[in-house]
C-alpha cells in the first residue's frame, strides 16, 4: 500500500528508528561483553547501541503528543466509553498475543534448552531473576491489566513490557485530571493532585507531558514561531548531543531522561512547525514505524533472548567483528518477524474495535 505524505511522517520515521535502537542496545547488552575490548571503534559502536533507554524516553514524548492531542481535540464531546475502547483495543490487540508468543518462547526456553541467559546468572538485561518464576497465569494476567512492576512482575523474559504499564495509567490519570481541571471543581482536584506523586514512573509521565507541550505549541500556535529547516538541524544537533551527554550521566537517571525528553520535543516542535516534506526514501520507514513500531517493541525481547540462547547462552562475546556483525544483523531478522507479526495483529486494530464496539453497542 502506498503511503501518503502527511506532516506527521516525522513522528512515524522517529519511532521506527527508537524501536529499532531499543532492539538493538538490547542485543547488545546480552551479546557484548564488559569492560569493552580496548579501541576507539569499540566504543564508538557501544555508544551507538546502548541508545534503548533514551529511545524509551523519545516513545514516552510521541506517545504524550497523540494521546493529550485525542483528549483534548475530543472538547466536550469526550467519552469515556469511547477513549477506553480506542486505547484499549489498541494496546491489547498486540500485547495479548504477544504475551502468548513470549510466553511460548519462554517455556521453550526454560524447559527444553535451559541455560545461564535464561536463569539470569548470565547477567542479561531484565533478566535478573529466573525467567521461569514469571511465567504464571497470575503475572499473565497481571501484565494484561498492565499491572507490571506495580503489583506483578513482568512477563517472563519480557522486561520492556514496564514502560507499557506506566503508559496505560498515564492514559487513564491524564484524562481524568484534565477533566477534573475543566470542571473547576477543587474538592475533585486536590484528591487527583494529591494523587501524582504515585503514578507509576512519576518523572516519566512530566517526560510524557512534554508531548502534550509540543501539541500545545505546535497546532495552536500562540507563539506564532515558523520553524525553518536550519531550527530543525539545530534541535536535531542538539538532541543528539544530549544523548551523549545522557549517557555520561547514566547514574542521574531523571536528569538524563529530562534531557533527552526536553531536547526531543524541542526537536519534535520544530520538526512539525517546519513543514518539511519527508524524503520519499523514507516513507517505507514511517509506514513501518506507523504500523509495527508498537509489535516490535512488545514482544521483541523474548524472541531475542530465545535466538541468543542458541549463540550466548552461559557468557557475552568480546567485542569484535563477529559479534558487533551479530548485535548489527539481528535486528534485521526481528524486524521481519514483527512486521509480519503486525499484520496479524496491529493492523486489525481498527476490524477488533468495530467488532468490541457491536457487541457492547457503544
């Protein structure tokens, strides 16, 4: 299907790219050894592939910036029965099935070839307990309510899924609020404000507010500021420096993360005020990051810790030529699998929510 333009390709090229870099730092951290071989190539490439966390961080903006955007441009037509289904149907749609497909790959993994990676002896990200002791049906469906690190652990081997958990009570906490602010009803307001400081992740739903900043700014416009491309290639330089800068202070997780938020969402601010035709080479990449981003980041990581298993399954690899080609081609071979992954599932979000929407009438 061919894509059509939109001032909104941006965002999609952007979040392909984050999925990609979250891959990525993930295959990295559980292929790559510590401390790195000596080289000023070796370190070059770390820096390159240890991105995953600020990629979360550029996700936690965009997802700010659509969901405060559909709340707000709903005015007081806003439904809750609606903004449920359209949210909900959205997330589980994938997550459901990809609980399913980890779920599979981590009982493989635990029963019939055991080892060091999946016990968590081998030290790999997010798996620092045994995969199997998160495998129940109690954290299944704990992680279906999205009640990851909050009363469960996550899924099995599939540790990303926690920043898939604050998200959904950023969707519900910030809607109600902005509903209770509108009201001005201070006996409602003060309990919800009261409230903030024990949402799960409180520092990273300020990051994911910064997305409601940038729709504020950029579509309603009360500064009246017209961005160039040379505003974009500022921001971007600048963006980019403070992923380096995000990196050195890894120790000061909410500095860094406010960092690389702020810096994004400048770049982001400029990138929609700007109105620069995305380049057609890229459109492939905004399509892919509009329509699978979401199933490659769900149930990526079990996929990888399975394939691993048969390559790195009691210790890292040092860095070399093998094993930065394996961290670099990898990639590749899940992003096939999600793109197929997300036909069956991402792309029949619209077909379920018809479908939910008949049989409860709403």
């Amino acid at each position: 299907m061919e894509h059509t333009q939109s001032k909104y390709d941006f965002i999609d090229v952007v979040r392909a790219c984050a999925a990609v870099f979250v891959v990525v730092s993930h295959i990295q951290q559980i292929v790559i050894d510590r401390p790195l071989s000596a080289g000023i190539i070796n370190r070059a490439l770390s820096f390159a592939t240890t991105q995953g966390e600020n990629a979360v961080i550029v996700f936690f903006v965009i997802s700010g910036f659509w969901i405060i955007r559909s709340v707000i441009r709903s005015g007081e037509a806003f439904s809750w029965g609606s903004y449920l289904l359209a949210r909900l149907t959205r997330l589980w749609v994938v997550l459901l099935p990809a609980l399913v497909l980890g779920g599979v790959l981590d009982f493989l993994g635990t029963t019939w070839f055991p080892s060091a990676l999946y016990n968590g002896t081998q030290g790999a990200v997010s798996l620092t307990n045994s995969v199997s002791q998160s495998l129940g049906p109690v954290t299944f469906l704990g992680n279906l309510a999205f009640l990851q690190r909050l009363l469960v652990n996550t899924f099995g081997s599939n540790g990303p899924l926690w920043s898939l958990g604050c998200e959904f009570w950023y969707y519900i906490y910030f809607p109600a609020l902005w509903l209770l602010l509108k009201s001005k009803k201070l006996y409602f307001i003060l309990p919800a404000l009261a409230f903030l400081p024990f949402i799960p992740g409180f520092h990273l739903f300020g990051i994911w507010l910064l997305g409601g900043v940038v729709y504020f700014f950029a579509e309603n416009r009360p500064l009246k500021f017209q961005a160039t491309g040379a505003h974009v290639g500022l921001s971007l330089l600048i963006f980019l420096s403070s992923l380096g800068v995000a990196n050195l202070i890894n120790d000061q997780k909410i500095i860094a993360n406010a960092l690389v938020g702020i810096s994004f969402a400048a770049l982001l601010y400029c990138a929609l005020t700007a109105k620069l035709r995305m380049p057609k080479v890229l459109l492939p990449v905004a399509r892919f990051g509009a329509t699978s981003s979401y199933s490659l980041y769900a149930m990526h990581f079990p996929l990888i810790v399975f394939v691993l298993n048969f390559i790195v399954p009691e210790h890292r690899l040092a860095a070399n030529w093998f094993s930065w080609l394996l961290v670099f081609t990898l990639p590749i071979l899940v992003g096939i699998i999600a793109y197929v992954f997300s036909i069956m599932t991402e792309a029949n979000t619209e077909k379920v929510k018809a479908v939910v929407r008949k049989v409860i009438a709403f």
